[in-house]
C-alpha cells in the first residue's frame, strides 16, 4: 500500500512537470522539448495501473499525447495510452484530434468500443478491425443498417472481422497498455475528410465505415471480399441518411425517419396485410378530390369510433396499390405516422422537434411522392410539451403551401376540443366525415372480411351469423358504433370456436375424468381382502379397459379430425399466398408467371381443398364428429350474451314472437288491467310493423289512476320484456323537477356550470341505452318550463343536450304517469251500477277532461294514447297476493328452503290486504308482516334450516271455525305442528 501510494504521488508529479512542459512547449516550440513531455507522459506507466479495472482514455495535450476518455464502473486510477517508438508516435499524431466533442454519440461508443474489443482479444494495439467489430455490435446500430442497404449479412461482416481478429498477434503478462495503431489513426483522420466534404458537423458512422476504403491492410480486403465498392457504400449512405446534415450528436434518430417513425400503407397493401375496405367509396373519393388540390390539399376524417375512418385511408392505399386513382396520386406513398414512437424517448427538449422536423423534412423532399397519414391527429396539437413548438405549428406552414399531403382521423368530440380550438391549423384540412353504417350496410362489410377471419382462425362464419352479428350488435350493444362491435362480435365467436377445437373436446373428457375416478378407487380396494372389494376391484378393472379402449378410439378420432381442419387450413393459407403473388404478377404485367399460377398452381390447390374437405365432411356424416367447424348465429348470441349480461334465451327468441305473445306476458304481471295491456300492445305492434312515424318514439302513454293499481308495474314489465332487462326503465321522479331551474338537470347544466361534463340525467342514460322505457313518474307535479323539452322528445324523437350532441328517442317507449283524477274513479265507482265498461268510458272522459285543464294543448296532443288504470277489485288483489308470494318462493329457494300456501291463505291475504283507495300496495305490507317476519324469525332461531318445507295455511282449528272473525294465518314447517300463529282480525 504504501509503494501503491508513493507511486500515486509520484505520477501526480510527473503529470504536473508534463503541464509544465507542454506550457513551455506553446512557448517555444522546440521539438526537443516537445518530445521531453511525452517521454514525461510515459513515465507514469506501471502494472498498478494496469490492473485497475477503471481505464480513462483523455487527452492531456492537443497534438502531443493521443488519450480518449473512457469511463467504466468504479476505480480511481487514469491509464494513459502513449507512443514511444516511432511507429507508435506516428500512431498518436495521427490521431490527436480524437476528441469526443468532434464525434457524434454512436461513433464515440465505437471507438470506445474498439479499445474493449482489443482487450478482451488480448491485443495491445487498437486497429480499425476493433473498429468495424465495435460498430457492428452496436444495438440498432447505423452500420448494420448501411450494410443491410447495401444488400449484406452483418452476420457474415461480423464472421470476417472476428476471423481477421483472431489471425492478429496477442500479447499476454504485463503490457504497458493499449496503443492506438496507425490504421485506425489514418482512419480517424478520412473520416474527419469526409465529414468536411459532406459539409457535417460532427464525425459520424457513415464518415468512419467510408474511410475504411482507405484502410489497405484490413477494410479495403474486407470490402473486396464481400463485393461492397466504395460507390455502393456512398448509395448506401445517401439511401440512409437522404438529405439530412449531422447537425446533433444523435443524428442517427433522423436518418430513415419515416421508416423507424411510420408504417407504409401502401406496402402493406402490396403485401396483403389489409383487409378489404367495402361501403367507403364515397368517403374515399371525397379524399381523393381533397388531395388533387394545389393548396390546403389535406382531408380529415371525421366520425365516431369504430365507424371506419382508418379503414378510409387503407381504402386509398388499396387503389394506390391497384393503380385505381388519378395521375396525381399515382405510384405514391401513403405512410401513417405512429405518434406513439415519435415522442417516444424525447426526454430533452427539442427531441421531439428533431425528430418531427426529420419528418416532414423527408415528406417534403419527396416532391410529393408521399402522403402522410396520421391517426388521432388531435394528438399533434400539442405533442412535444416541452419545447416552444408543438407538432401543430410545424405543420402549419407546410399545410398551407401544399408542400405536405397530409390525411387526419379524429372523433367528432377530439376534433371539436383540439382542432377547432386552433382556427389556423383547422382551415387548412378539409372535412370529410365517416358515419356510421346501417345494419345493411354493416352486413356487407362482414361478408367482405369473412374470408379473412376464417383464414385466421381456422374455422367457417356462417352467413347467418354475420346477420345476427350485425342486428344483435346494432341493438344491444349501443354504447359503441358499427361496424367495429359486429366485427368484434365475430372475431370473438371465431376466436371461442378455434378455443374449443383446439382443446380437449368434451366427450374425451369425460372419459378421461372417469378413468382417473376409478383408478383412485382401484388404489384404494387394492389392499382390501375381503370378497366384496375383490368383486368391485374385478369390475373396475372391466371398466377401465372398457374406458381406456374408448379413450384410445376418441383420441384417434379427435387426432384425425383435428388434422383435417389443420390441413384445410393450410391449404386456404396457400391459396390466399399464391393469389397475393399472382396479383403482384399481374401488376408487373408479367403475364407467363401470372399465368402459370392461375391456371395450374391455384387450380391445383384449389383440387386439394375440395378433397380435403369432401373428406372431412364423409368424416361427420358418419357420426364420429367430436368437433365443430362453423361459427353459428347461436355462437354470436352467446358472445353478447356475456357481453351485456342478457339471458342467451332472450337473445333468440325473434322480435316477432315477442309481440305476438306481448300481451300474454304483461297480462301474468300486470293484474285487472285489461284494457290498459291492450292498448299499451296495439301501439307497440303498430312502431314495429313500420306504421307509425319512425322520427318519434315507438310509443307514448299517459298512466292515469288511483295509486296502487300497477301503472309503474306495466312499465317495468314492457322495459323487461322488449328490451330483456328491468333496467332498461329509466325512471324519473317529477317530484325532484319542481323548481325552474331544475329543468338543466334533464339536458345537463350549461357551460360554465357545476356538472356541465357530467351530462344530463335524461339525455346521458338514453344516449348510451337507447332501447329503454322513459317513465316520467307523477307528470303532473313538474314545473311548466320542463314540458316545454318533452314537447321536443314527443314530437321529433329527440332532444339536444347541453354538450350540443343529439340524442335520439326513436327506440324508446315514454310513459308518463299521474294520480290526476283518481278520486273521480272511486267517486263514479261508488255511485254508478252499470257495467264495467260503461263505467269505463265514464271514467276516462272524466280523468282526460281534467288532465286537459291541467296540462297545456300542444302537450296533450303530442301524446299518443291516455290510458285510464281501473281500480281492483277483492278477486285481482287475491291474484296479486300469488304474485307476491311466489316472489318470496324464489327469495327463499335461494336458502334452499321451500315454500308452500293454500287457497285459503291466499284468499285471507287477499282480503287483508284489500283497500280501494291503496289498490295493491297494501298487499306487500300485509305479507311482510303475516309471513316474512314470521319466516326470518324461525330461520334465526334455526326452526327453519336448509331442506325444509314451509306451508302458510289458514287455521282450521274449532275456535277459529266457531268465531270467523278471527281466523289465524299460521306459518309452520311442513308435517309438523305450527311454530308460530298470527292472530287477524277483519276489519
């Protein structure tokens, strides 16, 4: 330690004399002192500093010393690569100038490098082949990428250099350190030539791998080798680099920008990685026509999500591809921007610019060769953060001039929060806006794709399924837009069948489960002796070799199967390839080739098709089939099924059986209300056969009568039927829109208000469900201003909210209800004695005459039927008490508990329960507490446990048949005598 420290100290020393003699050597310039100070520089060599693990390569004196700087993990000691022959002196001088500040990043780490390259192969001197093996190692770096445009392997570049390597002599014991040679001095010295001539900043790859031409004993023998001559190199670096200057340290990021930062669509097209576009064709052309302009010639999409907007550009990329487009567009590039990659790693400011500027920059020079694409073009406002500039205002200027073609896709929401903000940036695009497709429309979009998703999964889409794709994703998934959700629907179902082919079908495993059921069994008997196991363990073993046989039939079957399919598909694979291949030969007019592959490669292919799958259909008529291969409309329903939550029974049953059997349903929940259910089904029948006005709301009622009598009920039960879930009610309780102001609750509050990006309670619920029941409960008590936005909803079948969006009521029932004239009802019931339906019509001219005086005019008569509810009578209650009560039977099955009740207690319960000013509301009350009370009380005091059978009964004991009066309603457990009994009386 202490020679290590008096070592240290005495390189200190000798370092400060070598600062002392370079001083006097920029003041005389003698030679001879000149090389006094190297000769001081080279003093300080010695094992110690050989064996640190920290090397530090820096230049002490310009012109005199060669040093690099090289940095690595931990130590504290500076070894000085020095000349003292004249060879090596020449080696330095040579290379004086390697300075890291005249190297760009990438070129500095290869000549860093190129010292670790001759080290680990034990060399003392660095030569240019550390160099080239330095700079191939380079992750993504800019040499392999010019050789790969120049049309070579780096991996055979890389061979030929490690091979020269190891031919080199090494140098083992102590050394006294690595020496720059003078072949990767002269180097260093053409590469700062070429760097001036090109008219660079700094001294890059390219200038490094050009001067290797120079290099007699191991570039220009490399470069022999492998055919690469000076000439392709350069047009290998001009591909690269096109126009750009090395301005930055980095400035590799800029070189093929448009390739590292794009993908070209037009490409993809060639290569037949995009599907077929279908219905677009207006769209299309509209861009076409934009892009034909001489200024302002760029088109943005503009529509929903999922519509299709970037299925327009692939569309236009197709007819580049085909030559299907106006000269003006002919032989162009059209290269969609990824934002995602262009801010990327831009964690100092002015990356992003850089690398967008290189971007545009490549665009422009292009002279109008490529059209630029970019997706969520809202994303470029904005984009870079941190610099002064967004992506918007570099694309200003060349927007407006015409120097830049650019083609935008946003949504309706992103370009009205971004784009329009900026009126400079938003005049120079013109709209094109997608919309969503029809049903129809959506139909022929997904017979177009079919062929691609089959050849992707393996399976075949029946055309059925695409149908019932379309219909159940335009109905029921309604918070997303077509085409997207009906193609993910079939994607998803061909996904779920490709899933079940390729698993364990369900018959193998079965036999499989039963097989391990009874091996565990066999293990078990095993040790068993006596006579009975021994029977059961003889059987077993029939059993299992019984099973096993069958196992090892099915899995024959599944095999065989299974490679049917696989060979079908490989087959279509190559029929798709060979269409691809036959197409490009069609484009390069090479006929012959064409040709050949039309009418015998394909027609051959196609013969092997039809055998394979003649084959496997004689495979499944006789009866072994253990898979399925077709993707049915069964298959969507289960998707959006899982999807949305609703009953798969639901989902196939046809609209037109639903409103066939309408009434027949509502008439099991809705009890007395006869002429209500019938009115309430006849305009429902007349929206769905197309008679009614389509711009209105397939229905609108006002309920009107006592409380009780099942007016919200009729509402629950059509939202549950038409639209398969009760939560397709959306209810509304006037009561809460009183007050004036409360009208923007409905639409949302306006801008600059508390809640204005929540939306309305109204508008927001039916804008992502628009298949619902809207019941506005108790009408009458809102405020008069709210009508004056339900005369909107009723008569056009929308209303605006307060976000300026439309929102649509044309698939919604509206049911409004009141108590308005319900002591008119039982007044005309208690006074008159003529028949129902007379009493009836009285009724309702009555309650409509005062819902008249109520209401305004032009109100009522946008209302398409006012419905008058009846009040029950001692027989409807009776029915509703069943209702009820077999509502707590499915309650109570849940704790596996059953329950039972007889005709008398429901007719008790029934006439507890009535009250014609209450209607049916008393009758929960009634049952709540006669039974429910009774039935939790017995189930905490474990009474009642799981499997037992509970009857409501009516006391049928002497005292109560003497005194009816007082009847008892007894709850108890089935065949065992009552718990518990509930004294009644009548009122």
């Amino acid at each position: 330690m202490a020679s290590t420290r008096t070592l240290t100290k005495s390189a200190l020393s000798a370092l400060r004399s070598s600062r002392a003699a370079k001083l006097s050597l920029s003041q005389s310039g003698s030679l001879l002192h000149r090389s006094r100070a190297a000769r001081a520089v080279s003093t300080f060599t010695s094992p110690l500093y050989l064996s640190s693990r920290t090397r530090i390569f820096d230049g002490i004196a310009e012109n005199d010393v060669v040093s690099v700087k090289l940095s690595l993990a931990g130590g504290g000691f500076a070894r000085k690569f020095h000349s003292s022959t004249p060879l090596q002196s020449s080696a330095a001088s040579s290379a004086s100038q390697a300075n890291q500040n005249e190297f760009t990043d990438m070129a500095w780490e290869g000549i860093i490098g190129a010292v670790d390259a001759a080290r680990v192969s034990s060399q003392q001197v660095v030569e240019s082949e550390h160099l080239m093996k330095a700079l191939l190692e380079q992750n993504d770096g800019l040499a392999r990428r010019i050789f790969t445009k120049a049309g070579l392997d780096n991996s055979s570049v890389l061979q030929a250099t490690d091979d020269f390597i190891s031919q080199q002599p090494k140098v083992t014991g102590s050394t006294s350190g690595p020496i720059i040679g003078p072949h990767l001095g002269s180097i260093l010295d053409n590469a700062r030539k070429n760097k001036k001539l090109m008219g660079d900043d700094f001294v890059s790859v390219e200038h490094l791998l050009m001067a290797f031409h120079s290099d007699k004993r191991f570039g220009q023998e490399l470069f022999k080798n492998l055919e690469l001559t000076e000439i392709k190199l350069k047009d290998a670096v001009t591909d690269i680099r096109g126009n750009q200057k090395v301005t930055s340290k980095k400035p590799e990021e800029t070189y093929e920008a448009l390739n590292k930062y794009g993908n070209d669509l037009t490409e993809l097209a060639r290569r037949g990685k995009l599907d077929p576009v279908i219905g677009r064709d207006d769209e299309i052309r509209r861009c076409i026509q934009i892009l034909s302009r001489r200024t302002k010639n760029n088109p943005v999409i503009i529509g929903e999500p999922g519509v299709g907007k970037t299925a327009i550009a692939e569309g236009l990329a197709q007819r580049i591809m085909r030559g299907d487009v106006p000269e003006t567009l002919l032989n162009r590039k059209l290269i969609s921007l990824d934002m995602g990659s262009l801010v990327a790693g831009t964690c100092y400011r002015g990356d992003f610019e850089e690398r967008m500027k290189a971007v545009l920059k490549e665009v422009t020079a292009s002279n109008g060769q490529i059209i630029l694409f970019i997706d969520e073009i809202h994303t470029v406002v904005g984009a870079g953060g941190t610099g002064a500039m967004d992506a918007a205002n570099l694309l200003k200027p060349m927007l407006g001039r015409g120097e830049l073609r650019c083609i935008g896709a946003t949504t309706l929401n992103e370009y009205r929060k971004y784009i329009e903000k900026d009126p400079a940036l938003e005049r120079r695009f013109q709209q094109v806006f997608c919309g969503q497709p029809s049903v129809e429309d959506t139909i022929s979009i997904l017979r177009g794709l079919r062929e691609r998703y089959e050849l992707h999964h393996g399976v075949k889409i029946s055309d059925s399924s695409l149908v019932s794709a379309a219909v159940l994703a335009d109905r029921y998934i309604t918070e997303r837009f077509l085409p997207d959700k009906a193609i993910d629907l079939v994607d998803e179902a061909a996904a779920k069948l490709k899933m079940e082919i390729t698993s364990k079908p369900t018959e193998l495993d079965e036999v499989d489960r039963a097989i391990l059921k009874l091996e565990m069994e066999k293990l078990s008997l095993k040790n068993d002796s006596d006579k009975a196991s021994k029977e059961r363990l003889s059987k077993l073993e029939n059993d299992l070799t019984a099973l096993k046989q069958k196992q090892k039939e099915l899995n024959e079957q599944w095999s065989r199967e299974k490679d049917l399919m696989t060979r079908i598909r490989s087959t279509k694979e190559e029929i798709d390839r060979v269409n691809l291949e036959m197409e490009a030969a069609e484009r390069e007019y090479d006929l012959n080739r064409a040709a050949e592959l039309k009418y015998g490669t394909l027609m051959s292919l196609q013969r092997q098709l039809e055998e394979a799958e003649k084959n496997l259909a004689n495979f499944r008529k006789s009866g072994q089939s253990l898979l399925r291969e077709e993707v049915t409309d069964l298959d969507i329903a289960e998707v959006v099924s899982k999807w949305t939550g609703i009953p798969l029974s639901n989902l196939q049953q046809s609209e037109r059986d639903k409103l066939v059997m309408l009434e027949e349903v509502l008439h099991k929940r809705v009890i007395g209300q006869d002429i209500a259910v019938k009115s309430v089904a006849d305009a429902i029948r007349r929206s769905r056969a197309g008679l009614s006005d389509p711009n209105r709301p397939i229905a609108s009622f006002m309920f009107m009568g006592p409380t009780g009598v099942g007016k919200t009920e009729l509402g629950k039960a059509l939202a549950g039927y038409l639209f398969n879930t009760e939560n397709a009610l959306v209810r509304i309780d006037m009561s809460e829109y009183m007050e004036k102001h409360a009208v923007s609750r409905l639409v949302g509050a306006p801008p600059g208000y508390v809640g204005y990006e929540e939306g309305g309670q109204l508008t927001e619920v039916i804008r992502r469900r628009p298949y619902s029941v809207v019941l506005f409960d108790e009408i009458e008590k809102a405020h008069h201003d709210v009508f004056n936005i339900l005369l909107q909803l009723l008569d056009d079948g929308r209303i605006t909210d307060s976000q300026g969006r439309t929102v649509s009521f044309t698939n919604c029932v509206v049911i409004m209800t009141s108590n308005i004239g319900s002591h008119h009802i039982l007044e005309t019931l208690r006074n008159t004695q003529d028949s129902k339906d007379v009493i009836y019509e009285i009724m309702k001219r009555q309650v409509v005459e005062l819902a008249r005086q109520t209401f305004r005019p032009e109100f009522m008569n946008r209302i398409d039927e006012y419905i008058v509810f009846q009040p029950l009578d001692h027989k409807e209650i009776s029915k509703i008490v069943e209702i009820q009560l077999k509502r707590v039977q499915d309650r109570l099955k849940q704790k596996k508990i059953n329950l039972q009740y007889t005709e008398e207690a429901v007719e008790l319960l029934g006439t507890l329960g009535f009250d014609p000013n209450f209607g049916a509301r008393p009758v929960k009350r009634v049952i709540q507490q006669l039974i429910e009370n009774e039935i939790a009380i017995g189930v905490l005091r474990g009474d009642f446990k799981e499997e037992d059978s509970i009857i409501v009964d009516v006391d049928e004991s002497p005292s109560a048949k003497d005194v009816p009066p007082n009847k008892k309603l007894c709850v108890k457990k089935l065949e065992s005598a009552p718990l518990m009994d509930a004294m009644v009386a009548n009122d």
